[in-house]
C-alpha cells in the first residue's frame, strides 16, 4: 500500500486504518511504504521519530519510507495486490516490477471518500497503462451499496456502545485527559469536540455554545485549528483564561487538549455530544458513533469541495426531520465558507435529540452495507 502524505493525521490516518484491519482481520502481510512514515507517530501515540521502529512490525504491519523503497535499500516480496493510495501516481520502474512478476498483481487505486452521483458508476472501472499494459482498478470508499463502504474494522460499534452505557464514562475520560476543576458534573455539561481546519467560523460558534443556557465543555486537540482558536477575537477580548490551555467564555469552557492515538480519540468522539470533525478520517469516525456531527471538508479549488459537502448532506439529511434537516444545511454550508454562523447554531442546538436519534439511524444505515476492507477483500477475490 502506497500513500502520499497530503492532508498530514488524514492520508495516514486512512491507511494505517485499512492496512491494519487487512493484517489483523484477514491475515494479509501489508507493507505500507509512505513518504512521510514520521505522520504516523502521533496517531500511534509514539512521540520520538526514533520510535518509528515500534511502528515497523505493529499490529502486522511493515513500515517503510517510500524513499528507502524507490531506491532499492529495501526489498519486498512480490505482491499480490498493490495499493495506491488516493492517486499518488507510482513511478514507471514501480510498474515494470509489477509487470515483470510471474503474476502481476491486482492494482487498486484507493480514490477519496465522495457521496456525489457519479461515484456509484466508476466504482470498479478499469484503465490501462499506456506504458505497461497493466489494469488500474478504481476502488471508491462512499455511503451506497455500489461503492466499496467506509472503513470499519471488527468490534468499533461494539467498543461505541461499551463507552456510551458505562456510568461515569465521561467522568473517567476527563480523567485520564488530565481535566480537573470543573464544577459542573461532567453527565450534565454539553461535551463537544472541535478538530477542524483553520476557519473563520470558529469565532462564532464559540460565542454561540458560549450563550446555550447550560455549561459546555469544548475539547481541542491540538491540529490546525488551534491556529483560529488564538485569532478568535471572542477569547482575548471577552474570554477569560483561567488554566493553561483552559478559556472560560459565559457558559463554555474551552480546554486544549493533546493530539490522541486513533484509539483514545475514538472514545472522545463516543463520549461526546456533538463532534466537529474534518478531512475524511476523523469524519467517517464520528459517523460511527451515532451522535449529532459538523463536518469541515477539505478545501478544494473553485470550490469543488462545496458540491461534495452538499451531495453528502442530501444523503446524510434524508429521513431527518425537515426544520433540522434545513437547519443542520444551512450550518454546514455556512461554516465550510467561513462565515459567521453564530445564528444558525441555535435550531441546531435546540434540537439536539432528535438529530441523536437520526444519526443513530444513519449508522445503523451505513453498517449495513459492509465495510471497506471486506469490500476491498471480495473485491480482490473476484477479480481473481
């Protein structure tokens, strides 16, 4: 499995996922050879660049930099399926060793996450090489069964279901992030979790959690988003700073907290009530845990990415009660053009039980059309 890091946690989030579960669930030998191994440390919760040893044989996985494979320091056995990773295009002496082997092997490209129409009907195209004859095969992650599903390895609904029914669930995870002072119990407060890109949209939102009527809590990871949090006018100039990396601002309390290994944010997104998420791993993971979501997509030119959002939001909207349905658009498409979408919070905020219950529905929806490696594995299979 080839990937190029290009949305730095994103890219490398993905296919550490996938290549895992191909490794622990299905016994396939994976290599993954990334050109930035480094982007994997903190989403494996090894800080040192020196650790990246650990990371070489985890979890059945073999580790390599794509430069120490291109130059031939390392040798592979041949593979029988080769992955590359959201187009990051493989070099021609990568193809004429694929070309040479006895059996080439099945070639996937693994293309990015997308809801838009046309997905269905290129999911399992073909292109040939001009160069080697060999096939390309297009693999599409998406929301129908005429896609190849979203990544979700064996045991997560289980794991979301544990985390959200033990009594003091959120209680112990303020705990273990080393959150303390707090005086309004941790089951009464609106817990909301904000890993997003930069956007001037943030500001808003602050202020509008800050106005809800009952105590919030907003816990940041550190990532990029940090960046609007220390522009936001609404914390200097209103906001008081109570702790390091702690802002008090009305009703909300605003806690920086350090980037978390896969695992660890999983659980924070289970626990909280709303998640702010971004890019397509952290998204699809908030989607797993059947609670209410705000995604911030990768920025394209032209605004490219705006007709994506909304081809997602006339999925994910279907069978949601119609004023929340029309609020929750109207929000997402707001905040992914950086607008101030203080106003638009509050129909949203209002009518958080319901949307509860309708993204409870729309796991249930999307589990039941298999997941990617499964798919990715059939897929394999029958090709052969």
């Amino acid at each position: 499995m080839f990937c190029r890091v290009i949305d730095n946690h994103g890219d490398a989030g993905v296919c550490w996922r996938l290549a895992r579960q191909l490794a622990c669930e299905y016994g396939v030998a994976v290599a993954l050879i990334m050109d930035q191994p480094a982007a994997l440390l903190p989403l494996l919760g090894l800080a040192e660049r020196e650790a990246m040893v650990q990371a070489r044989k985890s979890d059945g996985v073999s580790l390599y930099a794509w430069q120490e494979v291109a130059q031939g320091s390392v040798t592979l056995p041949e593979p029988d399926l080769v992955i590359e990773a959201f187009a990051c295009e493989l070099s021609l002496s990568c193809l004429q060793r694929m070309q040479e082997q006895h059996r080439p092997p099945l070639w996937v490209n693994l293309e990015y996450l997308s809801a838009e129409d046309w997905v269905g009907g290129c999911h399992g195209l073909a292109s040939v090489h001009p160069q080697t004859g060999l096939r390309k095969l297009f693999f599409f992650p998406g929301f129908t069964a005429q896609t190849g599903g979203l990544l979700r390895e064996q045991g997560l609904l289980e794991a979301h279901a544990q985390w959200q029914s033990e009594a003091g669930g959120r209680a112990a995870l303020l705990r273990d992030l080393g959150i303390a002072g707090i005086s309004v119990a941790a089951e009464e407060m609106l817990l909301v979790s904000l890993f997003t890109y930069e956007s001037a949209a943030v500001a808003g939102t602050l202020t509008a959690l800050a106005q809800l009527g009952r105590p919030v809590l907003c816990l940041v990871p550190e990532g990029r988003v940090l960046t609007s949090l220390e522009q936001a006018q609404v914390l200097s100039a209103r906001g008081q700073q109570v702790r390091d990396d702690t802002y008090q601002l009305g009703g909300l309390t605003l806690k920086v907290i350090p980037f978390l290994p896969q695992p660890d944010y999983d659980r924070l997104l289970s626990l909280c009530d709303l998640n702010l998420v971004r890019g397509e791993d952290s998204f699809v993971r908030a989607q797993w845990t059947g609670k209410p979501m705000l995604w911030h997509i990768y920025e394209q030119e032209d605004g490219a990415h705006l007709a994506k959002l909304d081809a997602f939001l006339n999925l994910y909207t279907e069978g949601m009660e119609k004023g929340l349905a029309v609020a929750v658009s109207q929000l997402w498409q707001a905040w992914n053009r950086g607008q101030d979408c203080r106003s638009l919070w509050g129909p949203v905020l209002e009518n958080l039980p319901s949307w509860y219950r309708h993204a409870r529905r729309w796991r249930e929806k999307m589990a039941g059309q298999g997941d990617l490696a499964s798919n990715l594995m059939n897929f394999y299979e029958n090709k052969l």
